[in-house]
C-alpha cells in the first residue's frame, strides 16, 4: 500500500454560492480565498462579508458518494455593516453519544460571536470584547475565541446547555428574539489580556492544563507574583498560549486555569453598580440602562497573561499556527517568508523548519497500527502524526513523518483550493474521531481525504512492507538499463528478487516484470521459481490455520498468497508455452502437404476468387489493407502474456481489455508452425500447456489465418494456403476432443461459434475459404451411427452452405471496394471494414451505400455508371471501374441498379459531407448537378428524394438565410452569416443559386410512374430487416406540392437577388410577400395546403416593380470596362433572372426594359441603349426622364467650361431655369458626364420619339 488522495465528497452548486456572495465576475475560483470555511459532518458552511451558505449532504446513489449542496440555507446577518472575520462549526452530542445537531459559531469584525443551528436559524449573539475575532478554535471541550488584544475562553459545558434550550425554545415558539435572550441567558466565560500593548497578533492557539516541574512553578509564580512575594507549594494547572506575529514572532503566554473567586468587595461594587442602574439618569448623571449594560458586559474583568519565552525576529511575520492532537505536544507556523516551523508545544523549541512554502496551509494527520492477533486483547496500539503541507503556488500536497521522518508523498493540486483542519470534531466524542484534515479541490468541486498506510512511519529495519518497497523502486531502476545479456546484471535481479518478503509486493513485482517491454521468458521464470519457493517455506511454517483469530491484515496477507501462487504456477505454463511455440527445430522439414479435396462448386468458388483478385493486381491498396508483417517486439513475452487473466484458476483470454488479444496469441501459437519452423504436431503440446479451451484455440487460430493476405494471390498459393489451414486444423480439432463431434441433424456448439465468429470478420475473403475448408471437416465429424436408405440434408450442413453463399457475396464485395481505382483522388475515402454481419445488420441499402462511398472516394465520373464497359471511347481506368461495377450487378442487381447508386451518391455528397460542414461548397454543386442524371422513368425516385433533401439538408440552413435577411435588409458580414447559417456571406450567393436549381429539379419531377422497391435474399435475411433503407424512404414520400414549390422558388429568387447584388432593402419577406406567403414559408412541400394563395394586389405589385427596378440599378455595377472594351454578359445574365421573376410576378416586363434603358444611359452606355431602346415598347414613357438625362449632362458640361454659358442663357430663363431644377434632383446625381457628340444624339433620339408618337407633354418637351 502507498499514500494515496480519495475523493469523499462532491461540491455542487458552487456557483450559486458565488452569486449569493456577490462574486459573480470573478471567473476562476479565486474567491474561494477570500471566503471563510467551515465543515462538520454533513455540513459545509460558507461565509464572506455579512452572509451565510450552509450545504448540506446526501448519499448520491448514481455518484456513489456524498454530495454537498443537494439543498442550501442563504443567511443574511441582521446588520450588514457586521463583517465575517472567523467561522466554526462542531457537532453537539446528544443523550445517546450520537450527533443530535451542528451549531454554527460566526465571528464578526465588532467582537460579537453569532451562534446558529444547522438550519440556519440565529439562536444566541453576545459581544465578548469590542475588537474584530480574529480566529476561533475549540480544544478539549473549550471555544477559545481570540481578538488581538485579549483571548476568551467559553467551557463547552457551560454553553452546550445553553443552546439546547435555546433551540428547543425556538422549535417551539419562533417569536422570541435574541435580544431578549441576550438579557435572560448570562454566558460564563474567562478572559486575558497581553501584557505588552504592541504585540502584533495574526493567530494564536492555546493548550490547556500544562503539567509543570518544580522549577517550571517556581518559574510562573515569579514572572505572575514577583521575585519577593509568598508562592503556594502545589502549583496550579496553567493554560499555554503560543501567539503569532510579530513584535516577537513566537511568544509562549501562561494562563492559570480556573475561575477566579470574587472577594467582598467586588461584589458589593457589583451590587451598587445593578442599583444604580435602575434610577433616573438625570437623578445619578450617568448613562442610559442599556448602555451600562453593554459596557458591562465588554468591559468584564481580564486577567493578564505573563509571557514565558518568546522567539524574536524583526523581519519575520507570523500567518498562521496549526495544533496537531494534544498527546503529541507539536504545532506549525508559517510566516510571510515562505518558512514552516515545527515547534514543540511543550517546551517552546523549534523543532524543525522547512523553506520555500509561502502561502502554505498545514494540518495533521493521526494514523494507528491495525491490531495484530497476538495483540488482540491488548489496548496499546502505537500510532503516529503526519504533516499535510499544500502550496498553492506550487499547486503540490506533501506528507511528512514528525518529528523528523522523511517526506513520504508528493500530490499534484490545483492552485485554488485550501486545506480544512480541525485538531476537533465534535463536543464529547471519542479520541479517535478529533482529527479531521481534508482538501477542498477547486478543480472539480470535490473534498479529498488522505490514505496513509501505517508502515511509512516507520524506518525499514522495522517495516516489511516499507524494506519490499524499497527494493520495488530498486528493481525498476533497475530494469530500466538493464542488459540481460550481461550475467552480473541478471544475477544482481535474482539477489533483488530474494528479498522480497510481503506477498503484496511480490505479486506487483510479477505484474512489474510481465508487464515490461524488455522482459526476457527466463528473468519471469526465475522469479517464478523463487516465488513459488518462498511460498512453499510459508506455509510450512504457517501450517493450516483457519481464518478465525486472525487479524484482518494477516487475512488479507494470506489472500495476496493465494493470488500470488495462482498468479505464479499460470504464468509458469504460459512461459512454457511461449518458449515451445517460439522455437525451431532444426530437423523439421518441409511437409509435402497434400492436395486439397474440394467439390466442383467450391473449387469453382476459389477459382472465381482469384479471378477477380486479379483485376485489381498491382493496385494500389486502400488505407486499411491487412497487410501482416511479423515482428519479434510484437511477438514478445510481455504482449503474450499481456493477453491473458491468470488470478483466477483457469486461463482466459483478456479480450475485453486488449481488442488485439487474440491476434497476438494466435501469432505466437501458430507462426513457427505455419511456416515450417517447428513440426505441426508440436501443437498439440503447445495447446496443452497453454491450458486455454479448444474454443479460445479456435479464436486465436482464425485470428491468424485472417491476418494472412492472400488479395494478390494465384489459385495454386491460395490452395496451398487452405491446405495449411486443414493440417491446423486437424490439430485444433484433436486438442478438442469430443466437442467438434455431434449426433445426426443436430447443431454443434463448437463449429457454431465458428460460424459466429467468421461471420464477424472484417476479412471475407479469408472467412470464404475457412469457411470452406470447416464445412468439409465438420460434416466429417458428425455421428454417422444412425444409417438411413437416402441421403439426408442436416441441419450443420444447411447452416455451412448458407454462410458459404453469403460470404462470397461479400467476398467478391470486398475485393472491389477495398482498393482505389486511381491514385489520383479529391475526395477522402476511408475503406470500410467490411463483414457479413455488417451486411447483414445495416439494413437493406447497405450494398447501394458502400459503392456510392467508393464511387466517390475514387472520383469516377457518376454519369458513366449508365453506360457500358464496352464503349471503347472511355478512358482505361474508368473502363476498368465499369467493368468492376457489372460484375457486382451480377451478385446485386437491385441495390446496384443505376438510378439506386445515384439516388445514394447525392444522398452522400449532400447529406453525409455538405451537411456536416456548410463552406465546402463543391459538394453542394456536384450533388445538384447529379440530379439532372435521373431518366424520366425513375423521376419517383427523384421526387422522393428532392423531398428527403429539402427536409434533412435544404430547409434548416435556408430558413435561418431568411430570417438574416429579412432582418438585416441585406447580405451581412461574415460573423454574421457564420453564426446563423454556419455558410460565409462569400458562397452564399452560390448556396441560394444551387437552391434555385435544386428546386427546379423538385418542380419538375412532381408527376410520374411509381416503382416498386426490390432487394436481393440475403438482405431480407438480415437482423435489421424491419429498419428502412434510403430507397424505401425515398418510395414513402408524396409528390410535392407544386404551388408551394413554386412560392419558394419566388422567394429564393428574391434572396438570391439581394445577396448577389448587394441590395439593401428593409424587410423584403413582408413588403415583397404577404401575410398569407410568410406564414405558408418552410411548410412541408409535400402536404397539401388547406388553403389557397391569393394574387398580390395593385400596391404590392407596384413594390415589386420598385424592387426590380432596384435590382437592375444594382446590375450596373457588373458592367466591366476594360483596355476599351465593355464586357456586359453578367449584366444580361442577372437581368435576364430579373425578368424571369417579373414574369413569374404577372409585372410589365416592358417597365423593367424601359427602367434598364434609363440606367444605362445615366451610366454612358449609349451604344448599347440605343439598341434597346428601338426594341422597347412605348418608348414615350421615358421621354421625360431621358431628356432629365440629357440636361444634367449638358449641366455638367456646361461646369467644366463655364465659357459656354452665355450661349445657353441666349436661349432664354426657360431652359436656365430647367437646369438649375435638373442640377439639385437627386435622382440624377450618379449621371455621368459625356461628350457633345453622345449629349446630341440623345436629345436627337428624344426629339425623334416625342416627334414619332403622339406625346402628351409636348409643351413641356
């Protein structure tokens, strides 16, 4: 056993403890130190200013342990100018030495000293002096309450009555008030004072009834009564004070126990003073009752204490000082620079110091020996104090041996957590139960104990335990350089091993030495030997005793002989096993194996295997290849032992722990002999040491014969492979026995776990051919003793050719998807870990999914899974993945068919890939375009799956691009976009284009034949059969609705426009759409709607105009002018859409066409509006702000040379004052300026319209 730190109990609700305090901003725990502490039992107390957290506990039975805070009181002080300075709690014992309840005792920054039930409940308040408490403490049934200039003590027999009645009063009457009771309860109680007036106090601690010599008496009589006064013979019981601080740094104060009786005198003043209270103040001049009252009770009567030694030290300010358990007469200070005192309370000497702990928190740990069976009846036990230290700086624990033992353990903690120590634990308990140490993890919320076996006290001439050890650590120093080729060294390890004495250690040094990676067969078996020999000496000497009398130590003694032992004769056979496996046998020839003997259809079956293997020769293997290469530090003693239990009896295999238990096993039983290495029929004595059962053999067997790669094989190395694998066996089965036998149409126990197991495997290929090779055997070893006149099909041989068929099928699966076709690939493809139970579990589209995954892992072109392997203008490569394709078809017809791969290829990129992260917008792309692959005759398909992705894929992301819009009036930034939609404001332009076509396709495909879904038998067979494939939920869903898919396909027309333009528009869903559209949005597009979408009226119409209008404003802009060249193909392209969505809206196109004829113009694209504008009707309309146009092109002219102003003013006030309108239109402040030449042909052109048509504002004109 070593020291160790367990978890007690857990801390919950912290962070409503913090709120109540007001400490909510800090973000760490950091305001923990800030907080004073306090536990007993199951109560932890809070306190910080003027306010009080009680938590109380409860047995967590989910956690399996304790929990605080599973219900909390919050107390608030009644003057919240009162400052928490110190906070106790000690448990109040009842009639019956059991706990009856916890009294809460709360020191304030006034002197008074609260007193509280565990509920929370005030039950006294007294004012004890008029300075701040600085630290409270209860010792041998006293509260010792110190202030910095005076200690009080209150006897826990005078005031444990008092609150009992006083909680019983409150139990009764909740009425009655603390004033009152302060009035009708007077607390006993002493009181000292220190004789220097500047001592500085930051703690103190006091020890009572100290015996003292003859000298130690003379000594007090002289420093209390003088040199010259008369002394008393008997000396009188004196209390020790040690304070802490500075001005001196450590002083050791005396105090004579006992009440001090009154003399005469003092009781007459006593009698005078209660007089006098009760007349008139204006009659004896003095104060008020109340405050004679008051002082009275401050100012009671001290004594002085006398100082007997002090330790002076200028520089040095005392922080805190912990009492360890009185029968030990030790205590610690730490000071502010860093230094742990030890010092010995007895005789005032300083002990022992310790450097480098600043900030530390200390406390004591008392630990018993156990009781041994000689010393059953003896009460004398010894015992021994450990020092905790925590440095919270360091953020480390350490426990020491006092007086001057060694540090025993090192703990890593964190850095805001606190120690709580209390050298008590309650009002009259046993001895035993007055120490408490524990630690508060800030970390995870949690109170730690402290585990510290008996043994670390002692020195190691004393302690077997503590010398075992010793030479433990030696041994793994040890092993750490050893060289076992060196003799010297191997015997210094056997010396070491002999002195091992305790079974506990011997039985981790046998866990030590198989679990070391460097570890030889013959270091394990020597100390084996050396054990089992120790072990022999034992129980000689120990004889049979029963277990009755006996300590529990030596009962757990024996139990550790027991495990060692077992332990010990298991890993003996394991070696042997190991070292028979291992070696090589230099006579062992090469067996002539003999051929095989197969039927036509399972030679057919091998011979179609290595067939195909052959198409993928000298390809490239996939991530997952099962490649196995032997090598000697995986073949070790240490991974074989490793795989094994060896505490129990029996031998098992440790599989659950280590998955690759089995692999190694098999690896090391069977290598040598699979190779030649050592004869086959060595593997019935390696089987036979082993001690494993014939099932577990068969395990690791099969194991080894799947780690075997046989994928670019031939036919002759793959029979000469499957004869090996019968010649092994045959061993097994001989190991066996009986087991592999059955009686006629029964099933055998043994060949089905075979069959689990095969099925299992991730390797198919190899799983066919055992399969093979075991169905030939088993049929073998049935029970022919029952002779019948026909030939009988058996049930063994049903189950074998049933999973023979299947596993082909997965075979020939495998051997196709587990490599790549190209090296060449975009895509990440991890290879599946394909079994027949896999097939069998993934339910009936698990075929269809497993060559989409691989279609696109190998980037082949999806449009060609409809045509043929014989069309000589595809490429070789795809040609081959082609072919791959139709030879599948011919085991899966249904699940490969080409609109089934397709529908999953989309499902895949959009669902499995584009969904899990929204930036990588290709997938989105690829899967759209897929889409148009579909046939008509598969558009069921097709709509059930637009239905599948609009729900899973489409309409979450969509839906939120929505609300952001229409929030914001256009595209936002990045941040923004990545925090709703998880999509950049860069690609979601090209989301909302790829939803548009998304939902062309979804419209189009509304109408068609319904198919009828089809599946191969062994999908049908499967454990999964009742869970639904992607086909048949895609069969499930109704055609969509097409009003709303057209509705949706308006509405992301709309965002389309404003993200891609940039326009910015407040509200677009609500001016743009209807009550009745916002509310039909993102309903499901395959229900009917239960009512119907009303045509928008004239004034929405003519928003929807407006907002067109803008959007080819906004196209403008996509206009390029370069090297003197005008590129305008987007701009046509986006006004194209825009016109598509005005014609969907029933608007005038010819009022957008006249609108872009105006924009161009502002803008100088004159060529172009000029072609335009002789194809649009009414061009009339436009007129007016075509000659809008060309005036404030003649303005800006007519600014660039103001020289030409005169010949316009010629013309008259008219035209000036039509320019100066013109100049101050906002309408027209983006026009740019132009040439003469350009400015007459615009009014030319005006002039000719307005001259053409019969316009209406020709005066104006």
């Amino acid at each position: 056993m070593s020291c160790e730190i367990h978890t007690s109990a857990l801390v919950e609700n912290l962070n409503e403890v913090q709120s109540f305090f007001g400490l909510s901003g800090i973000k760490d725990k950091s305001w923990l130190h800030g907080v004073y502490i306090a536990i007993c039992n199951d109560f932890l107390c809070f306190g910080y200013g003027s306010k009080i957290v009680i938590l109380n506990s409860k047995y967590d039975k989910d956690q399996q342990q304790k929990v605080f805070g599973n219900s909390s009181r919050n107390v608030q002080l009644e003057d919240e100018n009162q400052i928490i300075t110190s906070i106790s709690s000690t448990s109040i014992i009842g009639g019956s030495s059991y706990v009856d309840w916890i009294c809460i005792m709360v020191g304030l920054s006034t002197g008074d000293v609260e007193f509280y039930s565990e509920n929370g409940t005030k039950l006294y308040q007294k004012q004890l002096h008029n300075e701040s408490v600085i630290n409270m403490r209860i010792v041998a049934e006293e509260i010792i309450i110190f202030y910095p200039s005076c200690i009080i003590v209150i006897q826990m027999d005078h005031l444990v009555p008092l609150l009992k009645t006083l909680k019983e009063m409150y139990s009764k009457s909740k009425t009655t008030k603390v004033d009152q009771m302060d009035k009708d309860f007077m607390l006993t109680f002493k009181k000292w004072d220190y004789r220097s007036k500047e001592i500085v106090i930051s703690d103190a601690l006091m020890i009572p009834q100290q015996k003292t010599c003859v000298f130690d008496h003379l000594v007090s009589e002289s420093l209390e009564l003088g040199f010259t006064k008369k002394y008393r013979i008997t000396p009188s019981q004196h209390a020790s004070i040690i304070t802490i601080g500075s001005k001196p740094f450590l002083s050791f104060h005396s105090a004579r126990e006992g009440f001090r009786q009154n003399v005469f005198t003092d009781v007459a003043k006593a009698v005078v003073n209660k007089i006098t209270s009760r007349l008139p103040s204006w009659l004896t001049g003095s104060q008020s009752q109340q405050s004679v009252e008051r002082v009275e009770d401050v100012e009671n009567v001290c004594e002085t204490l006398y100082s007997r030694y002090e330790l002076n030290d200028y520089q040095r300010l005392g922080c805190n000082i912990y009492l360890a358990p009185l029968q030990y007469s030790v205590a610690v200070a730490t000071d502010n620079l860093g230094r742990i005192l030890l010092i010995d309370t007895s005789t005032g000497i300083a002990i022992r110091m310790w450097k480098g702990y600043r900030e530390a928190q200390c406390g004591f740990i008392e630990i018993t020996e156990a009781r041994k069976r000689k010393e059953q009846f003896s009460e004398f036990r010894r015992s021994g104090l450990f020092l905790i230290i925590y440095a919270p700086r360091k953020a480390i624990i350490e426990i020491w041996c006092l007086r001057k033992g060694p540090k025993i353990a090192t703990f890593q903690a964190c850095k805001n957590g606190f120690l709580i120590y209390n050298c008590h634990d309650g009002h009259k308990l046993s001895k035993s139960n007055r120490t408490s140490c524990q630690f508060f993890d800030a970390d995870d919320n949690s109170l730690k104990t402290f585990s510290i076996p008996f043994h670390c006290i002692l020195s190691e001439a004393n302690s077997k335990s503590a010398e075992d050890f010793h030479y433990l650590k030696r041994l793994k120093i040890l092993l750490k350089n050893v060289d076992f080729t060196d003799e010297n060294t191997i015997h210094c390890i056997t010396e070491l091993l002999e002195k091992f004495k305790t079974p506990e250690i011997k039985l981790k040094c046998l866990e030590l030495l198989t679990s070391y990676r460097k570890s030889e067969p013959m270091i394990i078996k020597k100390a084996i030997e050396i054990f089992l020999k120790s072990l022999l000496i034992d129980s000689k000497d120990g004889g049979n005793d029963e277990n009755e009398g006996k300590e529990s130590s030596e009962i757990q003694d024996e139990i550790y002989r027991n495990q060692l032992s077992t332990s010990c004769h298991n890993y003996k056979s394991l070696i042997e096993c190991y070292l028979l496996a291992k070696g090589q046998s230099k006579d062992c020839e090469t067996s002539k194996n003999e051929d095989i003997e197969l039927m036509d259809n399972e030679y057919l079956t091998v011979q179609r295997i290595a067939e195909l293997m052959s198409l993928t020769k000298n390809k490239e293997h996939a991530h997952g290849s099962k490649n196995v290469t032997f090598k000697d530090n995986e073949e070790s003693i240490v991974s074989f032992l490793t795989g094994f239990v060896v505490h129990s009896d029996s031998i098992f295999i440790n599989n659950e722990h280590q998955k690759n238990a089995y692999d190694q096993i098999g690896s090391v039983l069977f290598t040598n002999a699979w190779f030649n290495l050592i004869p086959m029929t060595n593997l019935l004595d390696i089987f036979a040491l082993s001690r494993i059962n014939s099932e577990d053999i068969m395990k690791c067997f099969l194991n080894f014969w799947l780690q075997q790669d046989v994928t670019c094989a031939d036919e002759n190395f793959i029979l000469a492979e499957m004869t090996k694998f019968k010649e092994v066996l045959t061993q097994v089965c001989l190991y066996a026995g009986g087991s592999v036998t059955y009686a006629y149409n029964s099933i055998c126990l043994f060949w089905q776990n075979v069959r689990e197991y095969l099925l299992e495997s991730s390797n198919p290929i190899n799983s066919l051919l055992a399969a093979i090779i075991c169905k030939n055997f088993a049929l073998k070893k049935q029970d022919e003793s029952q002779e019948f006149g026909f030939e009988q099909v058996t049930q063994e041989e049903c189950q074998w050719t049933l999973l023979t068929e299947k596993l082909n099928d997965v075979a020939v699966l495998s051997i196709f998807i587990n490599q790549f076709a190209s090296s060449n690939t975009n895509h990440k493809y991890d290879v599946p870990n394909i079994s027949l139970k896999k097939i069998l579990n993934d339910g009936k589209g698990i075929i269809s999914e497993l060559v989409a995954s691989w279609l696109i892992g190998v980037d082949f072109p999806i449009n060609l899974i409809f045509t043929s392997s014989s069309d000589e203008n595809i490429e070789t490569d795809k040609r081959n993945v082609i072919k791959k394709l139709e030879i599948l078809r011919e085991y899966f017809p249904y699940s490969l068919n080409a609109a089934v791969i397709l529908c999953h290829v989309i499902w895949e990129l959009l669902s499995a890939r584009w969904s899990k992260k929204l930036s990588e917008i290709q997938y989105l792309k690829n899967g759209i375009e897929y889409l148009g692959l579909f046939e008509e005759k598969d558009y069921h398909l097709k709509q059930g799956l637009c239905v599948l992705l609009w729900n899973a894929n489409f309409k979450i992301p969509l839906k939120a691009t929505q609300k952001l819009i229409n929030k914001t009036g256009r595209l936002p930034r990045e941040k923004l976009c990545l925090q709703h939609t998880m999509i950049p404001d860069f690609l979601m332009p090209q989301f909302l284009e790829q939803t548009l076509v998304f939902l062309e396709h979804f419209r189009s495909c509304t109408t068609y034949n319904k198919l009828e879904f089809k599946c191969e038998e062994i999908l049908t067979q499967g454990y999964s059969v009742s869970s639904l494939s992607l086909i048949e939920l895609i069969m499930q869903q109704q055609s969509g609705n097409l009003p709303l898919l057209n509705l949706h396909f308006e509405m992301v027309k709309v965002l389309e426009l404003i993200a891609f333009l940039g326009i910015k528009y407040r509200r677009p869903m609500e001016t743009l759409f209807d009550e009745v559209c916002n509310k039909t949005f993102f309903m499901d597009l395959n229900k009917p709607l239960t009512y119907s979408i009303v045509k928008p009226d004239g004034i929405r119409q003519s928003v929807r105009i407006f907002f067109l209008m803008k959007a080819i404003t906004s196209t403008i802009d996509l206009i390029i002018e370069c090297q003197q060249k005008i590129y305008l193909d987007d701009h046509f392209k986006w006004i194209q859409k825009i016109k598509e969505l005005g014609t969907i809206w029933d608007l005038d196109i010819n009022d957008l066409e006249r609108h872009q004829i105006q924009e161009l113009f502002m803008n100088g694209y004159d060529d172009m509006a000029d072609e335009l504008l002789e194809k649009v009707l009414e061009p009339e309309k436009i007129v007016k702000k075509l000659l809008d146009i060309a005036a404030k092109r003649l303005d800006l002219h007519l600014q660039d040379s103001r020289s030409n102003w005169k010949h316009v003013a010629s013309g008259g006030s008219l035209l000036t004052n039509y320019l100066e309108i013109v100049k101050d239109d906002p309408v027209l402040t983006n026009v740019k300026a132009s040439n003469l030449e350009k400015l007459y042909r615009l009014t030319y052109k005006i002039f000719q319209i307005a001259s053409l048509k019969n316009f209406s504002d020709s005066k104006t004109l």
